[in-house]
C-alpha cells in the first residue's frame, strides 16, 4: 500500500448532454458508458487502496447513465467518500433523494444566472430547468452537501454578483470557483485568465477557492514528490478512471490517449508505482497550463493558505 492518499477520478460515462465551452468533447473518439462489472471491479480495486476520495465525474455527465441508481445503491456500503459533479440537467427529485447520503459533496457547474451568459457556456442546457433542480437540490437534500462551481471564464464575470446573490437568496451559500480554466486539449487559449486574477476575485466574493480541494495534506504532497519523477502536483495527486477501466495517465487527457493500465489487470497501487517511473508525455504535457502549476514561491504561498484554512476548520 502507497505510504500517500490518492484521489480518484472515476468516469461513469464519457457521453454528455451539453456541449459546454469549456469542455472539449469533440476530442473523446468513442464516447461510452462503464458497464456494470467494470464499476463492480473499481470499486474493488479502490477498497484495497489508499484512497483519500472518489470525485464520480470524468468527461460525461453521470446522471445521463442508465445505471444511476443501481450504481449510488453499490457505494452506499463503501467507507471511502465519494462525492459527484453534475451540470444539473437531470437532477430530478427522484435521484436526489436518492443520493442523499450516499454522495458526501454534489457540486452543479453553473455560469450564470443570466440566460443568454449561460446558453453560451452551458450548451445544449435548459437554464430555467437546471436552475429549479438546483433549488429542489437544496430543499431535499439533508446528509449531502450541495456545492455550486462557478465557471471561471472572462464572459461570466460581468454577472458574477448577480448570480452569486441569486444563489444567496435561495439560501445557498456553498459557492466556489477554481482560480485555473482548465486548458484541456488546448482549447482555451483565447479565454485563459491570470491565475493571480481569479484568486483575488474569489476572494473579494468571499467564495471556496477550490485550489487544493484534491490534496488531503501537505505531507502527502511532499510524499507525492519524493516518490514521482515528474513532479507535477495535479497529476500526481489524483488517478483518472475511465468509463471503460482504463487508467490514464492524467486527468487532463480527455482524449483518452494515454492509457497506463485497465482495472482488469492492475491494481491502484501496480498503476501509481509505474506512474511514479514515468516522465512528461509532451503530446499531452506541453500545451496543459497545469504543468508546473506549483512552483516556487507560489507553492509557498498557497501551502501557507491551505494549513491556515485547514485550522480554521479543524
């Protein structure tokens, strides 16, 4: 067993029904759904390993699996948290009731309450119909917690403060936003904002920063380090399961290109220890504004913020 936590990033479906900006998902060749037995031998390679938490996420959205409800009733069991990410479409009471509980965190993507913001950002999505399961979400639910993610793209900014008090007002007050646009398959290089920017601005609104939201402590971090030989945080702290079991390399592969191993033959830990070995692939590696994401004083600075929000909390 590795002496560091990991956390999962587990892929019920790469099919999706938005075609949100930001997501590239013309770039997945063949969309697919985890069929039962592959979710059955996850879940077994996950209880063996040292696993910090399970994100239910990937490239698709999770709701849309014709399996949802069998799938929450298998984790209900599990020790390991799972939380899930979900653009809200399908957020009916039924599966939110169901959930409750069973899920730790349910994080809704959310652009902004203006509709003509959130039909160029959220496409192919219904505003008015994610925005009622968003407030049904927050009447039901009493064990899981709802988490809105704001989407940190130039275009939302202008109605940030409205959406965030529109938020307010339905008395949800779990609103959060990552201080990086994830630039998958380099899609986003006309809409990348300075990281320095967006942390001021979630800081002026008061909003979690999802900075290190992945990362259990420091010290795993540091273990992380010592044991990989690129040392790149995001992809060292957090393991990729795709829809089909393959391991990918890192998260941010959402082609599904590079494959390090399938669940049928490889345990978590076989996949981490070959991993460990493994340089920058420069296909995948040279365009990612996550590389070297923390370096230098920057990392100093942000280790400093983590262990000062991890004692307020504590």
């Amino acid at each position: 067993m590795k002496t560091y936590k990991t956390s999962i990033n587990m892929e019920w479906t790469s099919k999706c029904n938005a075609r949100c900006i930001m997501c590239p998902q013309s770039v997945i060749r063949h969309p697919m759904l985890m069929k039962p037995q592959v979710f059955d031998k996850t879940l077994q390679r996950i209880a063996e390993a040292n696993i910090f938490r399970v994100v239910i996420a990937g490239y698709g959205e999770p709701t849309t699996h014709p399996q949802f409800m069998p799938f929450i009733d298998k984790i209900r069991t599990q020790p390991v948290r799972f939380d899930m990410v979900s653009n809200g479409q399908l957020l009916d009471s039924d599966k939110i009731r169901h959930l409750d509980g069973v899920i730790h965190t349910l994080t809704v993507s959310f652009s902004s309450i203006n509709p003509a913001v959130y039909r160029e950002v959220h496409v192919n999505l219904d505003h008015e119909r994610v925005k009622q399961n968003i407030v049904q979400a927050q009447q039901v639910l009493n064990k899981t917690q709802l988490t809105i993610s704001l989407t940190p793209l130039s275009q939302c900014l202008d109605s940030l403060e409205e959406t965030i008090l529109w938020f307010r007002r339905q008395g949800i007050n779990n609103l959060s936003m990552s201080p990086t646009l994830y630039n998958r398959a380099g899609n986003l290089n006309d809409q990348q904002m300075a990281t320095e920017r967006l942390r001021q601005i979630i800081k002026t609104h008061q909003l979690h920063s999802q900075e290190l939201d992945f990362v259990p402590t420091l010290s795993d971090i540091v273990r992380h380090c010592l044991h990989n030989r690129f040392r790149c945080i995001p992809r060292n702290v957090d393991l990729f399961i795709a829809s089909n079991g393959d391991y990918l390399y890192c998260y941010n592969d959402i082609s599904h290109q590079h494959v390090i191993g399938n669940i049928a033959a490889s345990s978590i830990d076989e996949v981490l220890t070959k991993r460990e070995r493994m340089e920058e692939i420069p296909a995948l590696c040279d365009g990612c504004n996550m590389k070297n994401r923390y370096g230098g004083f920057e990392a100093i600075k942000v280790a400093y913020q983590f262990s000062k929000d991890r004692l307020l909390l504590a």
